[in-house]
C-alpha cells in the first residue's frame, strides 16, 4: 500500500513516500504549552532535504516559487554548532503596504521596506530611500535632492572606507557622459587626498599637510600651499571697506606684515611701529657704508631671453645690511625639525634630488631694507653741499 502513515512512539507521526522506501517523521514534543498548527498550502509544498525543526505557534510553510502570504514566518537556520533559528517576521503585505519589519531572534526590529521602497535599519519611517540609523538625531526631514542614503546618530555620524595600506579609497562622482568626473581621492599609500573636477585632479592635501593647487608636485621643498596654474593664482577681495587683504603672523601669533589695498592702490607692510623698538640711534657714516655695495648688471641663467637687469649680488650685501639679505653664501637645504623625514634620514642631513645631488637654498634680498641707507646717504651728501654753498 503506498504513501503508509505509521504512528511510531507518543507524539511522532510517519508517513513514507508512494514506495515505502523513505518516510518523513513529525515530531512533537513531549511537553506542548498549547495547541499548534502545520498547515500545507495548496502549492506544491517540498519537503527539506535535511532535518528541520520549527518552533512557532503557527508556521505556513512555501515553496520557492509560491509568494509569502501575510504574516508568514520565514525560517533561516544557522548552520553554528548552536543550531538556533533566526526568523523573519513579514506582515503588512495586503495592499501593496510593504514588508513592516525583519525582526531578530530576540523580536527586535532590525529593518524595515516601506511601501515606497525605502529601506530602514534601526529605522521603522525611512527618510530616505535607506535610512541607517544607530541612535535619534532629532531631525525629522533631510534634504530631498540627497535622500538616497541617510546615516543617521545623535553623537556622530559617518560613513567608513577600508582599505588595503597600498590601496585607495574613494568616491565617485558620475553623470551621464562620464562615470568619474568628479572624484575624491584617499591614497593609503602616499598618505595623501586627492580631489578631481571635470576628470582632472585639481587639488591635493599632502602626508606633510601642505595642500597643492592645479598641480600633484611642489617645486620647493615642503612648502604649505604650492599653486600652479596658467593666469592670475589669487584673488583677494575685502567684501566691504578698504584695509588688509593679508596679515604674516610669526609663531608668536604676532602680526609681522600685511598687503592692504585702498580705493586707488596697494601697500606691502612690515612692522615699524615705535612701540616695537628700542635702543634708537641716528644712523652715521651712511655714505661710507653706501660706498661698499657694489651693484651690478647681469642676467639669470634661467631667463632664456638673457635680458640684462640691475642689481647685487646677495653675499656682497650681507656684510653691509645684513637685514636685507636671506640665507647664507653657497648654502644647500638640510632637513628641519618639524618636516616629515624619510626613512633613514635626520634632522640637519642634505636633502637631495631624485639624481641623488644636493639641493641648492639660494640667498634672496629684500632691495627695500636698503632705502634707510639711501636716504641717509642723500642727507650727508646734501649737507656737504650745503657746506660748501655757504663757504
């Protein structure tokens, strides 16, 4: 007789296939807290492959191709020596009203579809089309041109990127005629980021925090901010009245200099105020000291024009006004405290180009230190003719 059913032992009901050769057992437990119910859809119902064991007070049990009815219980196992059992509660399904929640083994609201397709984790009323949520920020709209994915916490907010210490991190800017044309770059490698418009990088934030413009290299050494671009580098703008465009601070948050500019011009200032100074004395003997600076006509090896110019050459002034002339004679560039050092390298080592030589730190004059001495000059050269007018 095919398809026997058997009842074996108290509380366990078998029932073999069309050839007696293999059978399915229902089991129920020796103690049951109240009634329960197997119901058998109309649909072809498979049996598993492998022991199963349900534990709900009512369980509608599909097959693949069958759509869940609302309020099924779908079961998952864990395939953890544990062998607990994690369900997914789908209700709400009439009326295209969307999935209300996938709850946790301890019933907790994990995530939720909205009829609108959205998606909520730890969210049951999406703001956005998936709203990840730890903990209520107290706003309750977000903007609706960015509402595709909302991260959401009452302390801190962010989304973190992993990668490998060679590798990069990024994200993509992409529109109909290019994928990338915008990017936003994380080099683990070179500890730098990068920042990309219209498919080019534009911008860069260097390991040693300096911060590069229109170009990915500096041509000095460790430089702050190092722009490059074809016209004009930098427009400064007061919004309202005449005054500082800039101020030089030194490393006592002192103002040492400014550029201001009026209605009519611009001025370069240092400090000079009286205030600042002591041990004041009239210069003498300016002429003296005039005498000594030896200007000269010359061209820069880089000019390629060879155009000629006037001017000194900064070792021979330093002697005579010390205070307008920067670095020392025949100097080379060292590293300094503070730099970032490559390995092997010390503070106070030579640095060097990429073919291993030296790095010249040229001298450089400042031709307005020199006016003091100018004037003067004039003054003893207008009283000698004075003196001799009146003789």
């Amino acid at each position: 007789m095919a398809g026997i059913i058997e009842v074996k032992d108290q509380g366990k009901v078998r029932i073999y296939d069309a050839d007696n050769s293999n059978y399915v057992d229902i089991v129920v437990p020796s103690t049951v807290s109240s009634n329960r119910t197997i119901t058998i859809p109309d649909a072809t119902f498979t049996i598993p492959t492998a022991d199963t064991v349900f534990s709900s007070s009512t369980i509608t049990g599909q097959s693949a191709e069958t759509s869940v009815a609302d309020d099924d219980l779908v079961l998952i196992s864990d395939t953890s020596a544990s062998g607990a059992l994690k369900k997914m509660t789908v209700a709400n399904l009439t009326a295209n009203a969307g999935v209300a929640g996938i709850s946790s083994s301890a019933d907790a609201t994990a995530m939720t579809i909205t009829d609108a397709e959205k998606i909520g984790i730890g969210e049951t009323t999406p703001l956005g089309l998936v709203h990840i949520k730890q903990a209520d920020s107290g706003q309750g709209t977000v903007n609706a041109d960015t509402s595709q994915l909302v991260i959401e916490d009452n302390s801190t907010a962010g989304i973190t990127l992993l990668g490998g210490t060679g590798g990069t991190g990024a994200i993509f800017f992409g529109d109909s005629g290019d994928n990338d044309i915008g990017l936003i770059e994380y080099d683990h490698g070179a500890n730098s980021m990068a920042f990309k418009t219209n498919a080019t990088e534009q911008m860069r934030l260097t390991d040693n925090g300096s911060m590069l413009l229109g170009g990915t290299a500096t041509q000095a050494s460790t430089p702050n901010i190092y722009i490059h671009a074809a016209g004009a580098m930098i427009f400064l703008r007061r919004k309202t009245s005449n005054g500082n465009v800039a101020e030089f601070i030194n490393t006592s948050n002192e103002v040492k200099g400014s550029i201001t500019v009026s209605s009519t011009n611009t001025s370069y200032n240092t400090s000079s105020d009286y205030r600042l100074k002591e041990n004041v004395a009239t210069m003498e003997d300016a002429t003296t000291r005039l005498k000594q600076l030896q200007p000269k006509r010359f061209n820069y090896i880089s000019d390629e024009s060879n155009t000629v110019v006037d001017g000194f050459l900064a070792h021979e002034v330093s002697s005579i006004v010390p205070e307008a002339i920067t670095g020392e004679k025949d100097a080379i560039k060292v590293w300094q405290e503070g730099e970032k050092l490559p390995e092997g390298v010390s503070v106070g080592d030579n640095k060097l180009d990429e073919n291993g030589n030296t790095i010249p730190d040229f001298q450089s004059i400042d031709q307005s230190k020199l006016v003091p001495l100018l004037v003067k000059t004039i003054q003893e050269l207008e009283a000698r003719i004075t003196t001799l007018e009146n003789a």
